[in-house]
C-alpha cells in the first residue's frame, strides 16, 4: 500500500475517477466532501470498481476547526488532491462572492493544516481559465503563455489560488505543490459505474447533450454561431475524464517521490481543438442518435477558443492522453443510459 492521499471533492465528477485511479495504482484514499454538487452513492460505484470502498468525511472545507478534525482523524495522510469548488462560469458570473468565498477559503484552510500535519504535497485542480483568451499565433496554448485577465470569477478564483500556492511555498512552506490546468473533462467511466451527476441543470456541454438525447431536456442551445472560428462556434480541448484521473496519479507519484521543483505546472488535455458544432455531430454519430439543437446567443464569460500544448505533461509526468473522441462520446451515453436504467434521470 502506497501513501494516504486526502482528495477533497472526492464524490463529485473528476475526484470519482481520480479516487479509482488512485486506488487501482495502490494509494490509499480519504474522501472529503460536502456533497453539495454530489451524491454518497458515488462511494458505491467506486467500490463496486476497485473493491475498496474509501474513507469517507463529509466536511465544508470553508470550516477550518471541521477540516482539522479530518487531519487529525487520518494522521498518515502525505498528500492532498483539491478538487473542491464551484465551477460553473455561468454561475460565478451572476454570484462572484459565492466563487471567491468557497473557492479560495477552502484552499486557504487546506494550505494552512498541511505543514501543521506533515502534508507534503498538494495537487491544484486548476483550469486552462488562467490564461483568458488566447490570441491566435498563441495557439495551442504553452504554459509559458502569458495569463490573460479571467473572463469570469470561476477563472479568477483559479489564478488567484495558483498564485496563493506559490506564495506560500515560496514563503518557506515546506510543501510542493503541483498545478494542473485542465482543459474540458468528457466521458463516464468504461463501466458506467460513475460519471458526471450535476444537480439541477448542467452547466457543462456533454451532460446537456446526453440529457437532451434521453429526453430530458427539450433542446440543446449552442451558444453563438457567428465565432471566428471555421464552423462559428467556440473551440475546446475535451480531454476524457479517465485520462484525466491518471494525471493525477502521475502528478502525485511526482510530488511524494521524486526531487522535483517546489512548484510545477502542466497543461493536461489532448492538444486538439474541438468545435462544439464538431462535438455535438461526433455525438450525434458515435452513438447514432440525432440531437434537438439549435443555435443561441453568445454567453457571457465564455472563452472562444483554447486548446492546449500538452507536451510537458507528456515528457515531464510520462502521461499522455489517449482515448479516441469517439469512445468517450461513447461512455458518455452509456453513462446516461445507466442513470435512466436505475432511476435516477
């Protein structure tokens, strides 16, 4: 058995699948989560996967005396995965204290128990957000680029916890920390066990699609059509959850193992652009299905288009990722289809 890692966000989306990957490569895993934009029975499908079912706490990280309680309780944890925070753009436009409050309180108490309990390294869930919009002789986006000013609070939340991170390691902190800027999670594990559950309405594209597919939305919106991009619409770099999850791995075996630099960044994604138009028709032809969609106004705080250079990832963490769209297009529907078979949706 490898080290304990405290994932916070563990039930939600990403912190599943990153939770089985953790346990399939060996660490041992404590979950802390609120559950706000999650289920418990989360926990099921990931036991169901691995056989092992994690540890569980359910705390509001803004609560630091809460959060404390957690380190104490599991003294041998060595290092936190933060995946906790709100994370609709839409969202933290409309509501920015709400986005500053739970995001950067939440890092704030993590950062401040971790050399109190010997925590020696954090992996940040950190977003492609950081670096605006591109100009275009800047594409694909290195992590070099220069960060453009955020086009929303979410994005804002995402540099200014990158640079609280860094301040503090560089105040002396004695703790590494590992930066992940992720493009856009797709997909549903192979098995269909866990997925992507929001509440209420999706703020994210493909569970739009899958519920519209199922029915359960009336119509898809593609927001903007007149984008200077070849088909109009905005360009993404939709990187599979699953591939995503083993970054993590990668980036933790780092941060516990090896000699490496107090702070690191990497820009984790498939280093493709991909049109939301291209999206939906890949949907509607992977699983032969065809979509109610239609064209709608621009949204505020939406970037027109990004895509990452992955290279460092790939050299430096040994990852690369490597599922084909189609399949994740794919997993993605026979998520949904798992969620209408057990009743949920």
């Amino acid at each position: 058995m490898k080290q304990t890692i405290l994932v916070t966000g563990g039930t939600g989306y990403i912190g599943s699948h990153t939770t089985v990957e953790l346990q399939q490569a060996g660490y041992k895993v404590v979950i802390l989560d609120n559950l706000s934009n999650s289920n418990i029975e989360v926990l099921d499908g990931i036991e169901k996967i691995t056989g092992i079912r994690p540890a569980f706490e359910k705390v509001d990280l803004r609560d630091l005396q809460a959060t404390e309680e957690v380190f104490k309780k599991y003294p041998d944890i060595e290092g936190v995965i933060h995946f906790a925070a709100s994370k609709a753009v839409g969202e933290s436009v409309q509501k920015p204290l709400l986005y500053y409050r739970n995001n950067i309180v939440s890092l704030l108490n993590i950062l401040e128990l971790m050399p109190k309990y010997n925590v020696k390294g954090i992996i940040f869930s950190s977003s492609c957000t950081v670096y605006g919009q591109p100009t275009k002789e800047n594409l694909p986006v290195t992590e070099e680029a220069l960060h453009q000013k955020a086009t929303s609070p979410y994005g804002n939340t995402k540099e200014i916890n990158e640079q609280i991170i860094m301040d503090f390691v560089h105040a002396g902190a004695p703790i590494k920390g590992v930066l992940l800027r992720y493009f856009n999670p797709i997909g549903a594990h192979p098995t269909a066990l866990i997925g992507e559950l929001p509440n209420g309405v999706p703020a994210n594209l493909v569970p739009f699609v899958t519920q519209t597919a199922m029915g359960i939305r009336k119509e898809l919106t593609i927001f903007g059509s007149d984008y200077d991009t070849p088909d109009g619409t905005c360009i993404r770099d939709y990187i599979y959850v699953v591939d995503l999850a083993k970054a993590h791995v990668a980036a933790m075996t780092r941060a516990l193992d090896s000699d490496s630099d107090a702070v690191e960044y990497f820009n984790i994604g498939t280093g493709r652009g991909i049109s939301t138009l291209e999206l939906v028709q890949g949907f509607e032809k992977a699983n032969n299905l065809k979509l109610n969609w239609k064209f709608g106004p621009h949204r505020e705080g939406d970037i027109v288009a990004i895509w990452g250079d992955c290279n460092k990832a790939n050299k430096v963490l040994g990852w690369k990722a490597e599922a084909p769209l189609e399949d994740v297009l794919r997993s993605a529907w026979k998520w949904q289809q798992k969620l209408r078979e057990d009743g949920v949706m």
